[in-house]
C-alpha cells in the first residue's frame, strides 16, 4: 500500500506539471491544423504567466488574473496572425520573434516594477487558484485502491487542470465533429480548395489562432497563480518547446497528445523524486543532471519512437490567394 501511495504521489505531480504543455500542445494543434505554425507557444505561456501574477496581485483576484493572461495570450496570437497570416510573414522567425520579446519583456517589467530581479511578489489568499475538492473526495478516501487515486489523483486540483483536460474530448468534438473543424483541417491540407468554395482562409486560419491563444492563456495563467505563488523569469523553462516535442509524438491527434503530455509530465515529476536519490554504482546523481533527463527523453523519444510524422501539407505555407 504504501508503494501504490507512493506511484499516486508521483502521478499526482505528473499530472499538475502535464498541465501547461497539454494546453500549449493543444495550442499547437489547433494552430498547425489551420497551416500555421506556432513556435511562439513560450513566449505566449510565458506572458500569460506574467500578466496573470501582476494583475491578481494588483487586484487580489486569480480569476482577474486568469482572465489577463488569456487576454495577454490572445493579443500575441493576434500580433503573431497578423504578421503571418494578413502580411504573410515568416512562421518560423515570427514565433522565434515573440519568445525573444516576451522573455525579455516580462523581466525588464517585473523588475522595474517589484524590484526583486523580475519576480514578482508570493501571491496569496484568493490571489491565488485554490484546490477545488471533488464531491466525496473525503469520504471515498478511504475505499481501498480507488479511493485513494479519486482523492489524491482525480480531486484537490485548481481550475485550469480540469479545463486543461475537458479541453482534450472538447478538442476531438471541435475538429472531427463539426463544420468548423472539418474546415480547419482542410485549410491545413489545402487552402486553395478552401478558398475556391467561397470560404475565407484568412477569418478559419485567425479563429485557429485565437484558440491557440486562449489555451496559451489558461496554461500560463496556471503555472504563476496556481502551481506557483507568482512569478519568476523564464518560468517556463521550455514548456512550449517540449509541447510542439509532444505535438509531433503524439502525430497532431489530441487524444495522443494528452498521453504525450502525460508521459513527460510523470518524467518531470520522476527526476524530481530523483534529486538527493543515492543510485546503486553511481551514488547522489547531480542536480543538473536529473533537471537535463526530461529535456535528454524528449530527444530519444522522439528520435526513436515517434516513427514518420506527417504535419498538415500546408502547415507553415502562406496562403497567397491567385488572381
């Protein structure tokens, strides 16, 4: 029993750590559905962490601060459409652009305003997402085996975790299920086709991008008012980056990309139940070494068993409309 307490301890915090990359990776889904590539989903959870911990923090309010950094989200999805999809920009280049500007935007601005070298404040009482109790988490705590996981696993996780994983099934219904979403994927494969039906690339492509920005938004609002108490420089150490690694394992389908994300997150949540661990034949492994595992598997992962992964044929490809 204490084992398997021990496993529920560990997919807990896999599951809180999964959290920001399954939003950015859904992010990148829905934009690369529509043939735009999205490199900048760090710079996007990046800002939404930092305009979510200064605003609850001004306010007192996480709901306030999770509405500002969806909204901060949303604004550099628009600046990032606008330069690829109205002035057909480079993808690539334009997300490389808003990583940069973000990453050092919010240091410069936390530490002009805090003092306290880009960080901000500890947020506290209802400045912060609090857990949210299930329906008989207490009194299922007690069933062996499922009650336990229920209570530990399944309950006590703040607001964006379950949005997080209803944005999964929602996901799947949105593009396989309706017209919005059949339209999407066409765009994605072949805009020309789209475009001759009388349907606008541009207006699909942009509602794509919005999406990408609201999730952006709530993975980001998480991560600084909800999984931590405020916010630190370069928090997101990579996230955006290991989700479009998720994105291309799990081959752009979003019930393989919540696995994905899952995957990754437990291998976070590994290596920092590794740290101080004395290993037989090699002794207490270093620090760095055991913070280097996630991003060294996301490698051989994909290296090794993602196999042929085909994007959107027109993913990355400005659409110029013939005359």
């Amino acid at each position: 029993m204490e084992t398997y307490l021990l496993a529920l301890g560990i997919l807990d915090s896999g599951t809180r750590l999964a959290v920001p990359l399954l939003c950015a990776c859904l992010a990148g889904l829905y934009s690369e559905k529509a043939g735009v590539v999205d490199i900048g989903l760090e710079g996007k959870l990046l800002g939404a962490a930092f305009a979510s911990a200064t605003t609850a923090l001004a306010t007192g309010s996480a709901l306030l601060g999770l509405m500002a950094g969806i909204a901060v989200s949303l604004m550099l999805s628009l600046v990032h459409g606008f330069a690829c999809i109205t002035q057909r920009g480079n993808q690539i280049v334009t997300g490389v652009a808003i990583n940069v500007l973000v990453a050092g935007l919010t240091a410069l601005l936390g530490h002009a305003w805090y003092k306290q070298g880009g960080r901000t404040p500890s947020l506290e009482g209802a400045a912060r997402l609090n857990e949210i109790q299930l329906p008989f988490a207490a009194t299922l705590e007690s069933v062996p085996i499922l009650g336990p996981f229920y209570a530990e696993v399944v309950s006590g996780h703040a607001l964006p975790v379950y949005l997080a994983f209803l944005a999964v099934p929602l996901t799947w219904f949105l593009l396989y299920r309706t017209r919005w979403g059949l339209r999407i994927r066409a765009v994605g494969e072949n805009p020309a086709a789209v475009d001759t039906a009388g349907i606008s690339v541009t207006r699909l492509r942009y509602s794509a991008v919005l999406a990408c920005g609201l999730l952006c938004g709530i993975g980001g609002a998480y991560m600084s008012v909800a999984q931590a108490a405020g916010f630190l420089p370069h928090m997101t150490a990579g996230k955006g980056f290991i989700a479009l690694a998720a994105l291309i394992f799990a081959k752009w389908r979003p019930v393989a990309a919540l696995w994905a994300c899952l995957l990754f997150g437990l291998l976070d949540a590994a290596a920092i139940r590794l740290q101080g661990v004395v290993l037989p034949g090699i002794g207490e492994v270093p620090v760095q070494a055991i913070q280097a595992l996630p991003y060294v598997l996301t490698v051989i992962l994909l290296a090794g068993f993602v196999g042929r992964a085909i994007p959107p044929k027109a993913s990355g490809v400005p659409y110029v409309k013939e005359r």
